[in-house]
C-alpha cells in the first residue's frame, strides 16, 4: 500500500516491525527471509529500520552484507545514518566491541560530529550487556572518548558520561573496573567543570 504519514498507516507499520521481530525469534531462518524481503521492498523508513533491526539481532554474513549496504545507501542522509550506527551499537554480542570501534574510523564517523558520537557512544554506553563487560573494556572505550573530547566538547563528554550514574548497583568485578576508570578522569589534570561535576557526582 502506498505510503501514507497518518497515524493509522505509523501504527500498522509499527506494528508490522513488532510481529517481523517476534516473528524472527520464533524461527529464525523465514523470519529473516521475511526481513530481507521488507528491507529490499519497504518504500519508507520505519519499515527498512524495523527489518534492519531484525536482521542486526542475528549474526551471519547476510547481516553485514546488509549493514553495509544500508549504510552505503544512505551515507549522505544524516539522521538515518545516525540510526545506523546506533543500532550496530546495541547488538547484544561480545563482538559488538570491536564492531564499536571499527565504526569510529568508518568515513561517516567523526568524533567532531556531536550527533554521531552520541549514536555511537551513547547507544553503545546503553548496551547493557557489552558496555558493562565482565573485563571493564565497556567503560576503557567510553573513558577514551570522554577524555579525548572533552577540552573541545565537555558538554557531550559529560553526557556521555552520565551512563556511568548507577555504577555501585553492579556487581563486585564490573563495579571495581567501573570506580577504577572514574578515578582515572578524575584524576585528569585539566578537567572542564561539566565532567568534572558528573564525577565527582558519580564518586560521592
């Protein structure tokens, strides 16, 4: 059917997306057919991010040629381009990490762009499976950025860090690795007033 913005036409859509998803966990070789199939023939935007997103949650080689494509697709439209990234972001793998920082030197990403640093490293930081990795490598990647941004953009930086807020209710590992990389900004010798704030905050 023809795109409609109304909202009957956003609530079906949203609604195709939710029964794609479900669909997929049900069983997962024609739930990702399906997907494949909205995302090649889908002629808005909700529809190809909901396949997409249904795609992103499982991994094989048809998910990256798909992550690829999409982002080849729409690398000069910023906003949907920013979704992308997010959404690579929160995959729930071990492996998100590594993917993490191999998009910060992807030719879209610039750490000088506030809105793609805060889809990247923001989505990444509410991943809570892999940004509170057992091994503290979650919070080393946020604690590099943090620092790196911060004489330029500490608004962003404190923002940023704001996800590390409810570190004490981790548990006893990942909350050592979490308290050890704020009192490593802590000890940052020329701290801006905004990240100095969260924290010192965050360490009361």
């Amino acid at each position: 059917s023809a795109f409609s913005p109304d909202a009957a036409a956003a609530g079906r859509r949203a609604l195709r997306n939710v029964a794609l998803s479900l669909f997929v966990d049900g069983d997962v070789i024609k739930g990702l057919e399906l997907a494949h199939r909205q995302l090649a023939d889908a002629d808005n935007m909700t529809e190809r991010l909901g396949a997409l997103t249904a795609i992103a949650l499982k991994p094989d080689d048809a998910r990256e040629h798909a992550l690829e494509a999409f982002g080849r697709r729409f690398a000069m439209e910023p906003l949907i381009l920013d979704k992308w990234f997010a959404l690579q972001a929160l995959i729930p793998e071990r492996e998100t990490l590594e993917r993490v920082r191999a998009l910060m030197n992807h030719r879209g990403f610039s750490l000088a762009n506030p809105n793609r640093v805060r889809a990247l490293i923001g989505g990444f930081t509410a991943n809570q499976t892999q940004f509170n990795r057992p091994d503290g490598a979650g919070f080393g990647l946020l604690e590099e950025v943090v620092v790196f941004l911060d004489p330029t953009n500490p608004q962003i930086s404190a923002r940023l860090l704001t996800a590390m807020r409810s570190w004490r209710s981790l548990e006893e590992g990942r909350r050592g690795h979490a308290e050890a990389m704020l009192r490593r900004i802590a000890a940052q010798p020329s701290l801006s007033p905004d990240v100095r704030d969260i924290v010192t905050r965050s360490l009361a």
